[in-house]
C-alpha cells in the first residue's frame, strides 16, 4: 500500500504528481510531530490517527489554521484510500477553519479544494470537481500547484469526454513544463493522448516515444506507467503484438512503483490481448490482486471509521466525566447514582430490544424475499425446459422432416400445454413418475430430431446397457441438458456437423458434444439457458467443460457420477 507523505502528494489518473505544501508553524504539539513521522514512514492509519489527536490539540488552543491543515492531511488519506465520500466530508470540515480573506491561508484552501476536487472525480460527479478545482486554482499562490490543479482539471475533463477543452488546458501549461523535463514528458504525453482520441487516425506514436525516452532518461517511473499505458491503447486496434508488448511492461512497473490499481489495470489487458494459452495464469493473478485490494480497501474505511468513532466516544467520554466530576463536587448523592444505574440498565434493556426487534424483521424480510426469488427462478426454468426448449424441438421437427406425424405433434403440443397450465399452478412437472423403456432410443430420437438436410448429426456410444444403472433423476436431468445444447446449435451454431459420443469410465459418465459451427465469441455470457444446464450439471455433481477456438466450433465436455 502506497504511503501518503509530505510534501503533499495527490494521486491522478494518467500522471504522478507531487505538490509541495507550506508547513504552518505549530503550537507545542506532541501529536502532530508523531502524525508526521508516521506519514513519511508509515502506516497510514497511525498517521490518521495521530493528525484526528492533533487537530484537537489545535482546536482547544484555538489555532483555527492547523486544525485546518490536519483535516486536510486527514481528507487526502481518506480520498488516496479510496474513501472518497470521507475525503469529501472531512475536507469541507476542514474548509470552516480556512479564511478566504487570508492570505496566508490561501495555499492549503486550494490544496483542500484539489482534493475535494479528486474526490468527487473519483465518484463521477464531474461538473462539482471542475468547480473545485477552479477554486483551488483561486486560491493557488505557487505557479507548480496551479499547474498540478490545471493538470487535475483536464483529466476530469477527458474522463468527461471533453477532449478540446482538457486539450486547451494542456496547451495553456506546456510552455511553463519545458524546463522540467518529468512535467514537460506528462503534459506532451496528455496532449498525445488527446490529440488520438479526437482523430483516431492521427499518428501518435513519435510522441509517444519521446515522452517515454525523457521519462526513461529520468528513471520516471510513474512517468513510464502513463506512458506504457497510452501506448497500449493506441496499439490494441493497430498491432495486438505491441499492445501485448506494452501492457506486460506497464505490469512489470506497476510492480517496481508497487501500484495495485495499475497492476490491475496492466493484468485486465493482458487477459484480453494475451496468448489463450496465458490467460488463465494471468486472469488468476488478476484476481487474487483484485480482490486483495477491495479488501484492503474495504479494511481501511472501516479502520477510519473506527478511529474517528473512537475519537470522538473519547471525547464525548472525557467531557461526561468532567460534568459527573463537577457535580459529585456540589452534591454526592446515593439516590441520585442509583437512578442513574437504573436508567442507563432501561436504556441498554430498551436499546437491544429495538436492536433485537429490527434484527429480527430484517432476516424474516430477507427470508421472505429469498423464497419469492427462489420460486421465480424455479419457474423460469420449468418455462425455459419445460415450453420453451419443447416448442423449438417440434418447430426444428416440423422444418426439417417432410412428412410431419400431425396427430403425434398435436399429442405433444398437448402435453406441453398440460405441462405448462401445471406451472401456472405450480404443479411439480419435472421428473416423470415412470422410468422409460430404451432410454438410449429416446436420446436418439431427440438428437436426430434436429438433424436436417443441412445439418448432420451423428451418435456414437448410446447403447442400452449404458443406461441401464442411471437413475430415473439423472436421466431426466440428462435429457433437458441434451436439449438445451442441440436448440443452442440450432439457433446460434450454423454447424453442419454434430457429434455426441456418449461412454463409461468407472463410476463416472462422460458426454462428448462437438460441433462445427462458429463457437462462442470471446464476450460470451451465461444466458438463461446454459445458466440452467449450469446448475443440472452442478445438482449431478459433475462437471462441463466448453473448448471453443475461432473458426474450429465448439466442444463441450459433461461428466458426472453414476453408481
């Protein structure tokens, strides 16, 4: 996790930049030298903790501006950690003790309105960060912070879209950054970036690489992050080679600058540009660094809320005691100590009643709830197997075989609309009361049924003894799932040849299905369908495996056990 330290650091997409603040000259103030240590050293919520001691120190002595400055250093902690709705609250706590009339408050009225400004672009709401910022920029006595908030202002403006206007910005600013050549190299690789995303056809690449040779030069590291980052995403349209090239080298710095957010972000285009043979290694570190961070996260607000909780019950604490001290100085009282057992007895009896009573009507409410999606997703499924799978079966029927058995398809139509009005009465429709007799051949008609003059399917393997020992259940289940695939290449596959190979190894039963049709494209998502041939596969304790590669169709495996 990366420390907040002094000066003053904000973090910005796109760039790294650093603003350097004016210490105020505090009172004798034990707290606030240890804040400070702990903010150059580490851990940041020591720090936290020590600035909320400081604050009141200063508060009690009336020094209006330190205060201030604590709450700042205490709201750029909260918004850094991602708790940008506490950054936001505590730096307007912060923005009572400035005076606007002062000057010597403007520098850290800018520095707190900068990262209201962050804040709230961190939580999309763009028109209320620009406002900050140009209040920070108000406020701003130092030429390096002004460009630091102008620089803040254009990326709330490119996240907005605002192309042109973040791209005036820049050009307002990049005469003033020859000098520094880590600015200089910022702003014209901002300025590149902007220029592509307004014209994709304009050539962005020398300016790209001049940015990264100056940041190279200045073993910028941040500097190179941003940089591999545009360069990726000029190339992922262009040349998948360089993008991939790019993308593992923004990983390889976001793990020396020790930066998970761009580790992150660096992993989720490697998965997608990456080799198929890598993208599980990748992916996995994906996500075991994703969800490290959203609970570091998660921990630290939490931790906040503790320490500031704390602080204040101590607070409220100390001033309870000094009210009890000054009346037990006045009038010691027997009766008066035994009421106040006895109330405090009635409110903690009164307060877990109603904390008991609301526990419990939320969990009922919750149970309630659960049944009502439970019962809703059961009947979507009977819908879906049920009616739907068996209508597209007789539709498939009726094109596809010349001479149609009309009294066969209306005795099926009638069952399903049976079948259907016992959904509708929440009738249990799915498991037949009788095993059938040569199962094998009732598989066979189902497959077959979805063959045609364009579309050919084969079976190998189904023979009689195979089912023999399969349960009634499994066999029902067996059936939907075959249906569920074969409707799922008639309608999305265009294959012109199936096979289902069907076979015994030990105690387990394997379903070879494969096609070739067109796959599943690589944004493929679970839809209602293979969602309930999911949880089928899941309920038999087995397991289904899809292979598809581009222009080679689609294989899926199914195992399960059978005894």
């Amino acid at each position: 996790m990366k420390h907040l330290s002094i000066p003053l650091s904000f973090l910005i997409f796109l760039s790294c930049s650093r603003e350097e603040t004016h210490e105020p000259q505090p009172i004798d103030n034990p707290y606030y030298d240890q804040a400070f240590t702990y903010l150059d050293s580490g851990p940041v919520d020591s720090a936290f903790f020590y600035l909320n001691l400081a604050k009141d120190v200063f508060l009690e002595a009336n020094d209006s501006l330190n205060a201030a400055y604590c709450l700042t250093q205490m709201a750029i902690i909260l918004t850094n950690q991602g708790d940008h709705f506490g950054g936001q609250e505590t730096s307007l706590q912060a923005v009572a003790y400035l005076n606007q009339q002062n000057r010597a408050h403007h520098h850290y009225l800018g520095s707190n309105y900068n990262n209201l400004g962050i804040a709230s672009r961190n939580l999309k709401d763009y028109k209320r960060s620009l406002d900050f910022y140009d209040l920070a920029i108000k406020f701003s006595d130092d030429s390096l912070d002004t460009r630091i908030y102008l620089n803040n202002k254009a990326v709330t403006y490119k996240e907005m879209e605002n192309y042109s206007e973040a791209y005036n910005i820049y050009q307002q600013v990049v005469e003033e950054t020859s000098k520094d050549p880590r600015e200089y190299a910022r702003v014209l690789s901002n300025m590149t970036i902007l220029k592509w995303l307004q014209d994709p056809t304009y050539n962005a690449i020398p300016e790209f690489l001049r940015a990264l040779r100056i940041r190279k030069e200045e073993n910028d590291l941040w500097g190179l992050n941003a940089s591999y980052a545009h360069l990726t995403d000029y190339y992922q349209k262009k040349r998948l080679d360089s993008a991939w090239y790019y993308a593992r080298k923004r990983y390889e710095v976001a793990k020396q600058i020790e930066s998970a957010d761009d580790q992150i972000l660096a992993l989720r285009r490697m998965i997608r540009l990456g080799p198929s043979d890598s993208t599980k290694l990748y992916f996995a570190t994906y996500q075991r660094l994703s969800d490290s961070v959203q609970s570091a996260r998660n921990a630290a607000k939490n931790q906040f809320a503790v320490i500031r909780y704390e602080a204040e019950k101590n607070k409220a604490d100390n001033l309870r005691l000094q009210k009890e001290n000054a009346e037990n100085a006045y009038q010691i009282s027997r009766q008066r100590i035994l009421t106040t057992v006895i109330a405090i007895i009635a409110i903690l009896l009164l307060a877990g009643s109603v904390y008991w009573h609301r526990k419990r009507k939320q969990r009922l409410e919750l149970e309630a709830q659960n049944r009502i999606k439970a019962h809703q997703l059961k009947t979507s499924k009977k819908v879906h197997d049920v009616v739907a799978n068996g209508l597209y079966r007789v539709m498939t029927e009726i094109e596809n075989k010349p001479d149609i058995d009309r009294e066969g398809i209306l005795d099926r139509l009638e069952v399903m609309y049976e079948k259907s009005r016992d959904i509708s009465y929440d009738t249990e429709v799915d498991v037949p009361s009788a095993d059938p007799p040569d199962f094998n051949d009732k598989l066979a008609g189902l497959l077959t049924s979805f063959a045609s003059d364009e579309t050919k399917v084969v079976i190998v393997g189904n023979d009689f003894d195979l089912w023999e020992t399969v349960s009634l259940a499994v066999k029902h289940e067996i059936e939907h799932i075959l249906q569920e695939l074969m409707v799922n290449m008639k309608k999305h596959s265009w294959a012109s040849h199936v096979a289902v190979r069907f076979e015994r190894i030990g105690h387990e039963l394997h379903i070879h299905y494969s096609d070739n049709g067109v796959g599943l494209p690589k944004t493929f998502t679970y839809r209602n369908g293979l969602t309930n041939t999911g949880n089928r596969i899941k309920n038999l304790r087995g397991l289904i495996t899809f292979d598809t590669e581009v222009e080679k169709g689609l294989k899926i495996h199914l195992s399960f056990p059978v005894f």
